[in-house]
C-alpha cells in the first residue's frame, strides 16, 4: 500500500465537503465511527454529536473512521488518522465510539488495531486513550460491548456525551476518577463496575430535537443529502421492535417550523429521518413545502397505512424512483402475532400508487423466521406477493431473518435457525418463479447477530476471537463454542434504577477491592 494513501483520501474527502469544522482548541477528541466515511457521514447521530461537541468552549472534535481497506491499512503501519488535522487517533485522550449495529463491533477492534491501543479495556494503562461508547447499539443490548470501553452512554446521548467530555476534561482524563464518577448515573454504563448489569435507556430532553446534518458531502450512501429528524421514537407497538412506543414514552414528533428552519439554502436533496416518520401530524405539508422548492426528497420510514395518493405523488415529483414499505411477516396470522398494524389492502393500494405515479419499483420489506411460523405462512407470503406484481411489475422482496432484541416483548425468543431459514428462502423463491425478486439477508450472519443481541460481555469477546482469527463464519461458531456462549434469555422489562441500584449492592465488595487497589 502507497505511504500516506489514508492522508490523499481525506484531502479528497474533505475538499468535496460542505460544513466542514475546522476549530482551534486547547483540548481535542477524536470521534470515531468504525464503518468507512459513507456509512460514518450517513449516520444522523454522529453528525449532530459531532457539531454538539465542537460548540463546547475550547474542545474540539475531530472525526475518523475504518478505512475502506482496513486489511491493507493495517499493513501498511499508517495507523488511523483525524480528517480534520490527520492527527493519529492514539494520540488523543478521549476517543469516543458509535456503533450502530452488532456486527460493527468487528470495526470497533480494526480501530483500535489501527491506533495501536490495546484491544480489551483491562490492558490499558494510564498512557492510553480513555474509549467511550455510544450510538444505536445501545438501545437493544450494548453489553457485548463492555470488553472494550471504559463508559458506554446508553440510549440517547446528547446531553449526557457533552457532559460526559466536559467532566473527562475537569478530571484530567483519569480513568479511575471518570469510572468512578459515572458509575450509577442514570444513562451511564461502567463496565468495571457493573459488570454486565446495564441501565435504562437514556430520554434527551426534547428541546434538543431535531438530531440534524452537520455536513453535506456527495461521498456517502446518500449522497449529498442534508438529513434532519422528524420524530423521536414511535407510537406503534411491534413487538420485534426497540423502537416501540414503551422505548422513551413511544414517538416525540418536531414542529414543522423547527424542522424547516434549519435546511440550509445550499442543500438539494433532504432526507427526512425518525422511525416512524409518516406517522408525523405535519408531514404530508413538509413534504410539499420541500417539494415546492424543488427539492429532492428521502424518507427513512415509510408506513403503507399511512400513505396516501397525494404524499405519493409529492414523493414522485421529489424524484423518488423506489416506494419502499414494511409488511414484516409473511402471512396475516403472523402480523396479528406481533401486534403489526399493516395489511394486504394496504400494500395493494401502495402498488396500484406506483403505478399511477410512474414509480419504477415496489420494494416490501419482510421479516421471516419468526417465531410459530410455519410453511403456509411463507405460502400465503407467495400467493400474495404474485398478486402485488400483476398491480405492478417489478416488485422486490428485503428478506431479514428474525433476530430477537432486548427490551421488547419477543426478547429471548430463539433463533428460527440457519436450516429453517434457508429452506424457507428456497420455497419462496420457487414459488415466485423469479416474478419478484428476492434480496435476503444472510441467515448465517443473522445468527451471529442474534448470539451477539442476546449475548453478555462473553459474547464480545468471542466476537473479538472471531474477527481476529480470520472473521469468517466458521471462526465465530468456534469462538461462541469456545466461550461458552450462550443467549442469556429475556428480560422481562427494562430494570428501574432502583432495581439496579439493588442489584449493585451484590457488587459492593468488588468495587471496594476495586478502588482499594487503586489507592481510593
């Protein structure tokens, strides 16, 4: 690999950006993403976290994420550089994480390997970086998470992460005194301390909303698209789903005149985002305010029930090309099991919208595996999916198999297994007869997910095992079986802090040796 190829990248990355910060400042921290910078300046809650910071007084954040190569940037000894001052990561003294999903934890470690800091929090010393993390891993279950992080800010973070920077600096960045300090703060998890016991999931406060662009770079997954959220939660109670109305007092809607206000001149295309955003009281009227100043138009969620012929049309003439809608299990009787509203006429009518609005596809996400599903669910699945394509032609199925979360009422259920979902897959697609197309999620890394949804700390480290022997699929059955992996079954509810608090008390002990070691 070229020397300082990771530095030519960034000056074109950044050349092509549009509100890049570029701040002086006494204290600096680098903020880390580990996917590469199109999923990193797709991610709404980095990007809003990432002005947050840099409006502190004298602290600036500087932004870094996995190269697109990550084997190669590891050979080549150029470590993990800042976009904003090409500053090696490792030589920062805060360095904080968001991870999204499970499987991300793999760049996590390829991270860290880049900036030559040890892997597991226990082998770090006071000459290394402290690690917080973040992001929305942590509103399932962030404790596979707890082997590498210091403090880990659970659920939504943007009071609780400027404060957590600002009380890093008053402590000179001593790793003792900040586990110390958070331990038992509401929204702060302390893997040294609380093992694998973890808080409830933090509530912003809501004059914080809307989460929104910093940066507008055609160099990401959705290019040149200025994002700005809707909505907070959701008002709906799937019960797969961490984002139900029990998840922070269900869906928090934004004004239209505080979402509107803040979409820069310069931007061309807007993506509206929330998890369920349709459900908006205003939205059909901020879509045609966007529309009628001829911009483009994204939407992260859409709900067939809620759609009607005018917001369809509004969307076409936003340039949308693909109409894409959740029906979420394969037959009715499985959609009345978990509590989804969405029926057939529902996505009948979104194909016949198509249709009339010159919309190219109809894209269907499903959900299979679930549990009590049977072969005649993924029958009537077929049966329907054929009558949607003689609506419209070209229809397109997003199969994900199910993966239990924590923190909803099917926690702990089991995995459908990688057999049952393959054979599943296969009568479907014989079935539609290659009439609608098929784009499945793989049922092997849906089961690794699911170890790592369900898991305990164990499970990170077994991840860690896995990535690091080679990362194929073989290596992470090896390194569950070797860990002693097992899901940990469900948690009934999210514990009260009063409950945790009890709980703790189990802990006393530990923590006293604990800080008597270190000479508290």
């Amino acid at each position: 690999m070229r020397p300082h190829k990771q530095r030519d990248e960034h000056r074109r990355l950044l050349a092509e950006e549009q509100g890049t910060i570029y701040k002086d400042a006494s204290h600096r921290i680098a903020f880390v993403y580990p996917s590469p910078y199109r999923a990193a300046m797709s991610s709404l809650g980095y990007q809003s976290l990432y002005r947050e910071v840099n409006e502190l007084d004298d602290i600036a954040a500087d932004r870094a994420m996995l190269p697109e190569d990550a084997k190669q940037a590891l050979e080549s000894g150029e470590g993990l550089l800042t976009l904003e001052t090409g500053a090696q990561v490792g030589n920062y003294p805060l360095l904080a994480f968001s991870v999204a999903y499970e499987l991300e934890i793999a760049g996590l470690i390829d991270c860290l390997r880049l900036s030559k800091i040890p892997i597991l929090r226990q082998d770090r010393d006071d000459s290394d970086p402290i690690l917080i993390g973040g992001g929305p891993l942590t509103f399932s279950n962030p404790v596979p998470l707890a082997p590498f992080f210091d403090v880990i800010i659970v659920g939504e973070g943007e009071t609780l992460f400027t404060d957590l920077v600002q009380v890093c600096l008053s402590l000179d960045h001593k790793r003792d005194k900040i586990c110390e300090y958070f331990s038992g703060k509401p929204g702060y998890y302390v893997p040294r301390f609380d093992g694998d016991i973890c808080p409830p999931v933090a509530m912003a406060d809501i004059c914080t909303l809307p989460a929104r662009s910093q940066i507008i770079t055609p160099n990401t997954e959705l290019r040149s698209m200025y994002l700005t959220e809707v909505a907070r939660g959701c008002s709906r109670g799937c019960t797969y789903c961490v984002m139900r109305r029990s998840t922070n007092g269900g869906m928090r809607a934004i004004d239209k005149s505080l979402i509107l206000e803040h979409i820069p001149e310069h931007a061309k295309r807007v993506g509206l985002v929330g998890a369920a955003v349709t459900d908006h009281p205003q939205i059909t009227e901020i879509v045609r305010h966007l529309v009628d100043r001829n911009l483009e138009i994204g939407i992260s969620s859409l709900r067939a029930d809620k759609l009607t012929d005018e917001f369809v049309g509004l969307l076409a003439r936003g340039g949308y090309r693909t109409l894409t809608v959740a029906l979420d299990a394969p037959s009715q009787r499985m959609r009345s099991e978990i509590e989804r509203v969405t029926q057939e006429r529902h996505i009948l009518r979104c194909a016949e919208m198509v249709r009339a609005h010159g919309l190219h596809t109809l894209k269907i996400y499903m959900i299979i595996g679930l549990p009590g599903e049977e072969d005649e669910d993924i029958d009537e699945l077929i049966e329907f999916a054929m009558r949607i394509h003689k609506v419209h032609g070209r229809v397109a199925l997003g199969i994900a198999p199910f993966v239990a979360k924590r923190h909803t009422p099917l926690d702990g259920e089991n995995f459908a297994g990688i057999r049952v979902v393959e054979k599943r897959l296969k009568r479907l697609r014989k079935g539609l007869k290659g009439q609608v197309i098929v784009r499945p999620t793989s049922a092997r890394w849906a089961w690794v997910e699911y170890m790592l949804a369900q898991g305990t700390s164990e499970a990170g480290l077994a991840l860690m095992d896995a990535h690091l022997a080679g990362g194929t699929f073989a290596d992470y059955k090896r390194a569950f079986r070797d860990r002693g992996c097992e899901p940990t079954g469900p948690l009934a509810r999210v514990l009260s802090s009063k409950e945790i608090r009890v709980k703790k008390q189990a802990q006393v002990h530990k923590r006293l040796a604990i800080l008597n070691d270190l000479g508290q």
